[in-house]
C-alpha cells in the first residue's frame, strides 16, 4: 500500500508520465467495466504506491491490441512519494508489459489533449512469404509483392487539412468535426519491413487502421490511387474499410509547442 503523509506534504501536483506498452493483452487504454485496459493498470498501480484513488487523463486514446512508445498520460496527486520515486514505484507494480519511462511536474491547468499540437503513429506491414514468430504481435503479415511506390502516391493525398470521414469508423461517437490536418504521411521498406509513418493534429476513431487497410490494397493492385481519392472525397463513414489488423500500430510519440520539461516547472 502507498506511504503515508502528512497534511503539511499534501500540496496537490499535477505529474505527466511517459507510457510506453505493449497492447496486446488489453481492451484499448480507456477504461472499460470488467476488462483489461492500460487506464486500469496505471490507476491500480498509482493507488498501491500513493493510496490515493486518481483518475488518470491520456493524450491519445489506443484502441484495442494498439501498441505504444510514447504515450502521454496525466493525473493530480496529493501524494507525499518523492517525485524520482513514481518511476521505479509504477514500474514495481505494473504488469510487465506496460512501464513509465519518464515523469514531468507540470503546471496545474496543463492540459495533455489539448495542448497537444500532433500525434505521430508507426504502423509495420511484415512483407513475407514466411511468418515471424517474433514479429508477430507487432506486425500485420502481407505475403505478396507491394507497390511501394503507388502506395506512396495514393498516401501524398491524405497530406493537408482535409474531412476524413471516410476513414473513421462510426462507434456511435458523436464527433464535432471529422476534418483533420495531416502533416506526413509515407512508406518506408527496411528489408522485409514496410513502414508506414504518419504524423496528424488528431485523429479520427481507427482512422490510422482504415487508411493502412485501403493503401495495402492500393499496393496489392486491387484499387488506384484515383479510387483511393474518390473515397476520401465521398466522406461517408467507414466507406475506407475493412481496417488493418490492430497489433501492427504503435503511438510513437506526442509533440506539444516545447517539451515537456521545457513547457512546464520541473523534468523528474
């Protein structure tokens, strides 16, 4: 159970972590009743070193199987446990597949979601004939041959503010607006490896899955670049599915104006 302190410590604190986790085993990050979820883990964990029951904020909500390096979660504590002590403290009591890896002191009113000015994600295509045991958590398996190129062509459209409802699934989420501003968007091969990177404002639910399931078809030969086109231009709900697989997308990193240390009081 968390340390006890004393009302004179009780100085409330805003303190921003640095998550890194491996998706697989957990229903998204937000919480969800009865099933497992990173939200979940971190509040349990948060609780067992400080005793306090805290709500904790993310800056990207993962889906479910989706991965993470960088995730940016945020909570205010009353806790008297020494600031170098919430890594190694966490870390005791998270599962082994999710871990802080840093820890900021922020600014009360700091807000993680909207202060946020893009979210960048990976996700990784195994082009192979032969499966890979040890990529298989981490990639969607793609065995014949991709036009990179043409994938890459039809990816250089998404670039720019644009309304991608086509590319978002309709979860019964009531969204203000379904336009969003791209700021990259490409492939990369690395021997049997083809990864694409894409950098955003924000993103759509699943949006990042739906346009990968729509490009690999592009690759494949089974849609041009000008259908690629004409489904982002009809702006219909889920019209770019089926989305790729969840386990081959990780959340890289969360870009705010300054860094956080920079940004705000204190760099644990």
């Amino acid at each position: 159970m968390g340390e006890n302190f004393s009302p004179a410590d009780r100085e409330i604190r805003r303190l921003v972590l640095i998550v890194e986790y491996k998706g697989s085993n957990y229903f998204g990050f937000q919480l969800q009743a009865k099933l497992p979820t990173i939200q979940g883990e971190l509040e349990r964990a948060l609780y067992r070193l400080t005793g306090e029951k805290l709500r904790v904020a993310s800056a990207s909500r993962t889906d479910t199987g989706v991965h993470a390096v960088g995730q940016v979660v945020s909570f205010k504590t009353h806790s008297a446990v020494a600031p170098d002590k919430f890594i190694s403290g966490l870390n005791y009591y998270l599962p082994i597949d999710i871990a802080v890896k840093r820890v900021y002191r922020v600014e009360d009113s700091f807000n993680i979601r909207s202060k946020a000015v893009s979210r960048e994600y990976k996700y990784y295509i195994l082009n192979s004939r032969v499966r890979s045991p040890l990529w298989e958590d981490y990639s969607f398996m793609v065995s014949g041959e991709l036009d990179i190129e043409a994938m890459n062509s039809a990816a250089a459209q998404l670039v720019g503010e644009h309304d991608f409802a086509s590319f978002a699934s309709n979860l019964g989420v009531k969204l203000k607006s379904t336009v969003r501003r791209i700021y990259n968007a490409c492939f990369e091969r690395d021997g049997e490896m083809v990864i694409f990177g894409i950098k955003a404002s924000s993103f759509l639910p699943h949006q990042v899955r739906n346009t990968i399931g729509a490009l690999i078809r592009v690759g494949q030969g089974k849609m041009t670049g000008e259908e690629f086109h004409s489904i982002m231009l009809a702006r219909k709900l889920g019209l770019a599915g089926p989305a790729a697989p969840a386990r081959g997308l990780c959340l890289m990193k969360v870009n705010y104006n300054k860094s956080l240390g920079e940004e705000n009081s204190e760099n644990i």
